[in-house]
C-alpha cells in the first residue's frame, strides 16, 4: 500500500512540474526544448522511409513502384494511429493543462487499447482482400507481385503500430518528448541496419524491406511502451481503460483532423500512382522518389512544429493565451526561415538527389529530377500552413483543423492531379503538388488567423 502511495506521489509530482515548466518557462526556450527530440524523430522516422525507398531502388523499378504503393496503406495504418494519438493526445494536454489528471489518465488507456484493437481488424480484413487492395491502390500487373509480397508483412504491423503512433502523441503531448524520440529513433535506426541484410545478404528483396520495417517498428512499440509506463506522466493502466460514447466524442474532436490529413494522404498517393500509370512504371516510381524526399524536408517543420503543440495545448487549457500567440509566431519565423534554405539546397542539387536512389534508369531520372524542381519551390509556404493546422487541432476548432488538413492533399491535390495531366500530359502530374500547396497556404491565412482573433478577444475581455 506504502509502495503504491509513493508511486502516485511520484507521478504528482512529475505532473506537477511538467505543468510549470509549460506553463511559466520562456516560451522560446521552450518550443526549441521540445522542437529538438521531434524533430530528430520525425527527421530519423523520414530518413529511414528513404531508406526503405533507397535500398528497395537497388532491386528494380517494380520494387521501387511497389514501396510507393503500398505507402497508401501504411498511410491508413497511420491515419488510425495518429486519430486515436492526437484525439486522445490532445484531450490529455488540456486536461493536463486544466489540473484534471484522472480524466487524462483514463483517456490515455482507452485511446492506447482503441488503437490496437482497429489495428487488429486492419490486419485481418487487409489480409483477406490483399490482391484488390494492391490493385486499388495503383498497382499494375508487373507491379503488382511485388507490392502484395511487400503489403502482406506490412499488415502484420498494424496493431502495434497504430499502438507505437498513440504512445508516441500521448507522450509527446504531455511534454515528455525526449521519451518519445527514443522510442522513434531506435526503431529507425533498427531499420535501416536490417534493410540491406535481409534484402541483399539473405536475398529476401522487397520482402526483406516489409519484415525489417515491422522488427523495427515492433522494437520502437515496447521501448515506448516502457518509456511511458516507468518515466511517462500517465502511465497506461488497463484499469483506467474506460471506452464511452463521451470518450470517442472527445477523440474525434482531437483526432478527426489527422484522421482526415492521413487518409486523404493514402487516397492522393493512390490517385497520383493511377494517374501516372499511363506513363508508365518509370512514372510511378519518380513520384514515389520525389515524394519521399518531400517528406523528409516537410519532417524537420512537423517535428518543430510538434514541440509547439504541448505548449499550445497546456497553455490553452491553462487560458494563458497570449503564450499560445506568441508560440506559435515564433514558430512560423524560425520554421519559414528553414523552409527557404532546404528550397535552395534541393532545387540546386536537385540531380545528385535524384542520383541516390537511382542512376540506371533515365525515364525515372528526368520526371524525378523535373518533380523535384518543382516541389522545391513551395517549400517556404509549409511552415505557415503545418502551424497553422495543429494549433487549430490542438485547440480542438475540428471543423476548421479538419478543411485545411485535407485541403493539401484532397480539396486542391486531387481535383489537379484529375485535370493537369489532361491539359499538361505529364508535366501536369510534376506540377500538381506545388500548385496545391500554393492554394493551401492562401486557405491557411483566414483559418489560421481566426483562432488568433479569437484568443486575443478573450484576452481583452479578460483585461477590462
């Protein structure tokens, strides 16, 4: 009993401080603390993505198609991690920030338990329909053997990786982000040691990719899961598992933003391979090149802007809303200031990037090498559209958090990507994505700004 007394004095404590260090430090301090381990997560989690890409390359073009395929389906395991992660996540540092620690603890469990059991389902129904679902997504026939041997492990993953994506939120979101980027970090590094060993030393190939990347995923989830339980501010208890209609009321108020990011992210990714089909596997094979190296420069902006999200939750739910302003002002600076220097770097060295992940194939070349270009130039505008959007979702405004989640990737990407290659042939396609995110970031103004509007309301009428 004196053990157990000491344990929830201990975790007070923790909690106690955590809340002050958020809620009365200097903010700039702060958001760098916090910005530091996510973005070395998110820069390390996008690094070993690549890799995958990079040592898949070395196979084939098919294989290189099929990681880019099957993508869209780690996109909808990702989109049910990261509902239940921020939902839940989200929720906890208001309710953290509010003094509230029963009601974070049981929503940390039911989010945690939720997750993996949806992953679960995923993995059988995916089993079950894995040809069509290859098929659906954009596979072609000499595509398609590859991207089911490669989807089938990828499946196997789901539970605990929609798990790993929830501890990672939660802990994140409760300022312990530290914890999180070891969990992370480990499981990436984890993959790429086993890449070249089980897809070249075993001859395994795309295969060897799948299973390296759920061993990895796998090591993350139980460092993770260690992490939260014995350094986390709210360990995962099975007792506080409380499932309710007010629970999933509240996840979907926090989660439905990403849930929407995510999934219209695996529907555009599936669009993009369909509408590059007609120009062949070289086509879709670029477009997945290219859109990994956008991810790994639109990482280090996620992970900056992921260390704001604590402060931004804590301080809100604390009504300390000019840190909230200044948060996230100070974020957009720093965040654009970087954008502008990784635009320069990739669209002058455009071509040795291309080189990396293949230097046989000129087709692929010369439609990389063109998107690349392209995509570079829109760049600086992600910083103010990211921030924008998860100081929305944190602040829990679902509707607005949610148009311009899906703007990005669905409201613009989708209707272009149908119309350009049309008008444009396959310039079209190599265009699409920067045209989107130009008209995202004209849509991120009003919405981002209204929030502010709103905090600065409630500020005067606190001062009068």
């Amino acid at each position: 009993m004196k053990s157990n007394d000491e344990h929830e004095l201990k975790e007070t404590e923790r909690q106690n401080k955590k809340y002050k260090e958020l809620t009365e430090s200097n903010i700039e301090t702060l958001v760098i603390k916090l910005g530091i381990p996510t973005i070395i997560s998110m820069l390390t989690t996008s690094f070993y993505n690549m890799a995958d890409t990079f040592f898949v390359s070395k196979i084939n073009t098919q294989s290189t198609a099929a990681v880019g395929i099957v993508f869209s389906m780690m996109a909808i395991i990702q989109a049910i991690g990261f509902f239940f992660g921020h939902g839940s996540g989200n929720y906890i540092s208001i309710k953290l920030g509010a003094k509230e620690t029963e009601e974070a603890s049981k929503m940390a469990a039911t989010g945690f338990l939720s997750a993996m059991i949806v992953g679960f389902i995923i993995f059988i129904i995916g089993t079950i329909f894995i040809k069509p679902l290859a098929t659906i997504l954009g596979s072609t026939e000499t595509i398609l053997p590859y991207s089911i041997s490669y989807m089938r492990y990828i499946l196997m993953g789901a539970p605990y990786m929609t798990a790993s994506l929830v501890l990672n939120n939660q802990l994140r979101l409760q300022g312990n982000a530290v914890f999180a980027m070891i969990g992370l970090v480990t499981g990436a590094v984890l993959n790429i040691i086993l890449d070249p060993i089980l897809i070249f030393h075993f001859s395994m190939g795309v295969k060897g990719a799948a299973i390296g990347t759920i061993i990895s995923q796998f090591a993350g989830f139980c460092i993770l899961l260690v992490g939260t339980n014995v350094w986390g501010t709210l360990p995962i208890k099975l007792k506080d598992f409380s499932p309710s209609l007010q629970k999933y009321k509240a996840i979907v108020v926090g989660g439905l933003p990403s849930l929407c990011r995510q999934s219209i992210s695996s529907f555009s990714t599936a669009f993009l391979n369909i509408a590059s089909a007609p120009f062949g596997d070289a086509a879709i094979a670029a477009m997945s090149i290219v859109n990994r190296v956008a991810m790994f420069a639109n990482s280090a902006i996620i992970g900056f802007g992921q260390g704001f999200q604590p402060v931004c939750g804590f301080n809100y739910g604390a009504k300390k809303y000019e840190r909230v302003i200044k948060a996230f002002y100070f974020c957009v600076k720093i965040s654009t200031f970087v954008l502008i220097l990784l635009s320069i770097f990739i669209f002058m060295n455009s071509a040795q990037i291309v080189h990396m992940f293949n230097d046989k194939d000129e087709a692929l070349l010369e439609v990389a090498y063109r998107a690349l270009h392209y995509q570079a130039l829109s760049l600086p505008l992600w910083g103010f559209i990211t921030l924008s959007s998860m100081m929305l979702q944190t602040t829990r405004k679902t509707i607005r958090a949610s148009i311009l989640a899906v703007a990005k990737q669905g409201i613009f990407f989708i209707p272009i990507m149908y119309v350009f290659p049309k008008i444009f042939g396959l310039t079209g396609i190599e265009i699409a994505q920067p045209f989107a995110d130009l008209l995202t970031f004209l849509l991120s103004i009003p919405l981002g700004l209204s929030i502010i509007r709103e905090m600065k309301q409630e500020l005067s009428r606190k001062a009068i």
